[in-house]
C-alpha cells in the first residue's frame, strides 16, 4: 500500500504556552524563551517517528489560540500580543483571539480551539491533531475526536516553580492526559541534558551564549537557533 501524506492540525494553547514559556524564562536554568520555529519542527519529526509507517511527508496546519481579546478590536497591550501575533505568523501559525468581549475576571483558555478543532475535524481534513495544552477544559476534545476516528497527540508538561514561599506545581490535567492517545511529556524532552546550562541547539528555544568577564557572566539573546 503506497505511502500518502499525513494531515496534521497542530493546536496551541495560548494561556499553557504562556505559562511554559515564562518558566523557561524566568524559573529555569536555561533563562531562554521558547523557538516557535524549533517547536514546530521538533513536532514533525516526532510525526513521524509515530507515524512514519503510514505517511511519506506530512501537511500540517498551525493554529495558536490567545488568551486575550482581539488587540485590533481593543485598545489594551497592542505592541506585545501584536509582536506574538508576528512570530507567530512569520513561522506559519494562524493567530485566534478569545471571543470575550470584556476584562472581567482573570484569562482563561481559549475554548475557540476546541470548536474549530472539531470542525476541522468534521470536513476530514486531518489525520491527527496535535494538542500542546495542560488545561482540564480541553478533555472532552480527544474523544470526541477518537469517535471521529481521528487520534491526538498531547504535549504537555510537569514542572515547579516558586512563587513567593510556597513551590507550584503546574502540570497536565490528569482527565485530559488520560483520553489522548499518545502522550508527549515536554519537560522531559525539553530538558534531556540535566546538568546543562544552555538549551538545546536548533531545538525549541532562542539560542543564548554567554560571555565571561572575570567571574561574572553575562547573556547574548541576539542570535537564534535556526531549526
């Protein structure tokens, strides 16, 4: 039977990735944002060490869901969700804004993914999904996909970080975790070499080097790692 092409819809929580991203920034070693660019191509290749033996290449649409309101509709944190939206769209991720139209109460997950996931879904236009969240409100989305015989892969994640005196533990809704089937734990792929300080080359973050002046060193964000 002759290989095709493996149809992926690769779905981004906006409020995980924010909170993965600024404990890479802030909390972990590495001091170093995430590379949308390296992150998308780390997904195709795990792509297709999981399906390989089904599909010769891979067509992938990418999709990111904010947390936030529509900055051109609404006047507040233009120039930061603004530059977001170009990183993301320069590395071929469509940008979806939330649908609340005011600022009360504290930004939540971008529940617009899981509709148009399912609606994707329905036209038969992917072979798998691809989810990167660690939120509870997305576990009814693997299976009602799988009904629709279409599988997920989950990334997500488990790490601790202080806040004020007390340690936090943000990790994979277990609900969520459980109806997916295949399960990625990023903390693990993200960190594969424990007693190094710089991230991984051409992989998911900017790539930093350090330059020492006697006993005090200090960070060069100028240059990326390309993926």
């Amino acid at each position: 039977m002759a290989k095709k092409a493996l149809r992926v819809g690769f779905f981004m929580d906006g409020y995980t990735l924010k909170k993965v991203n600024e404990y890479y920034k802030v909390h972990h070693r590495y001091h170093s944002n995430l590379d949308f660019r390296g992150l998308k191509s780390w997904v195709q290749m795990h792509l297709f060490k999981t399906f390989g033996d089904q599909a010769n290449h891979i067509q992938m649409e990418c999709h990111y869901y904010h947390p936030k309101r529509n900055p051109h509709m609404f006047g507040r944190d233009v120039e930061g969700v603004l530059r977001l939206e170009h990183e993301l769209s320069s590395v071929g991720f469509q940008v979806h804004y939330s649908a609340r139209t005011d600022d009360s109460g504290m930004p939540g997950p971008n529940l617009g993914l899981m509709e148009d996931a399912l609606l994707i879904a329905s036209y038969h236009r992917v072979d798998v999904i691809v989810l990167l969240s660690t939120q509870g409100q997305y576990a009814p989305l693997p299976d009602r996909l799988r009904m629709m015989g279409i599988p997920t892969m989950l990334l997500g994640w488990d790490f601790i970080y202080p806040k004020g005196k007390k340690l936090v533990r943000w990790r994979t809704d277990t609900c969520l975790r459980e109806t997916c089937a295949h399960y990625v734990a990023m903390e693990k792929v993200m960190d594969m070499t424990p007693h190094e300080n710089l991230p991984p080359k051409g992989f998911f973050f900017q790539k930093e080097k350090p330059f020492s002046r006697g006993r005090n060193a200090v960070w060069n964000p100028s240059k990326s790692a390309s993926a």
